[in-house]
C-alpha cells in the first residue's frame, strides 16, 4: 500500500498529545486483538473502563460531545492501535484538522483524500462519556 501523503496538520497533531496509550494495561484482557473502534471496550490511561454506546456516531454527536466540557477525546492511529488522549484546550484544533477527514453518518460530502476518521461515542458506568476518533487507512 503506498504512503499517504502529509496533510498540512500532520505534524500538529502529534504536539496536541497530552497522554500515549499504546497498549492496554497488562491486567485488562484484550478482545482478539480488535481495536476499540471495533471491539466496542477501552480503557483510558487512568484505568476507566469504557463501552461503547454508538459505533460509527453521527457527525452531529461528535460535534456536540468535542464541544462539552469534560468529555474526553481520545485518538486511535494506526486503525486505533495507538491511542493518545488528547489535552483539553486542544480538541477543538485537532477536531477542526480531522473533520475534513471524518467519514461518518451526516457527513454530506467527500473525506479528502489519505486516511479518513470514524467515532465511536463511549460511556462509563458512572454516566460518563468519551468520544474515539479512529484513524483508517
């Protein structure tokens, strides 16, 4: 498969990285390998455990979730294999970098071209909620 070229941004988008979940920890069970996106689970860095409420979320419901305050966005790269929590003060540049790329329900053009995004919108049992945003090549 040949490389993608580098969308202006790129480069940011690794600087707005407040927190590297590369794996799961060593004591949650994984789900045949499955990304998040995928396998509906995840586990943010500080050990909550999420579920997913809607793969494949609207446009709509990621916008309303990034713009709440202190709902966590969490980025999958590599197919949601390498998962960084992104600071709070930089969502919104980080959403405005991706939504060209989000190629969700409600979406009613094109995703430029290279990798295109998909969410899927957790919640925890304490009512919590989170939004994924997962890379696909």
């Amino acid at each position: 498969m040949p490389k993608r070229k580098p969308r202006q941004g790129d480069d940011e988008l690794s600087e707005a990285v407040a927190v590297e979940q590369d794996d799961l920890p060593p004591s949650e069970p994984r789900t045949a390998g499955l990304s998040p996106g995928s396998s509906g689970e995840l586990v943010t860095p500080d050990g909550t455990k999420w579920q997913a409420r809607r793969r494949n979320a609207d446009i709509r419901i990621v916008k309303r979730l990034i713009a709440k305050p202190g709902v966590p966005l969490v980025f999958g790269a590599v197919g949601g294999f390498h998962r960084s929590v992104i600071a709070p003060e930089d969502r919104a540049r980080v959403w405005a970098e991706l939504r060209p790329s989000f190629d969700g329900p409600g979406v009613k053009r094109s995703p430029t071209e290279g990798a295109t995004y998909t969410a899927t919108w957790f919640v925890n049992d304490a009512g919590g909620e989170l939004i994924y945003l997962e890379e696909h090549c």
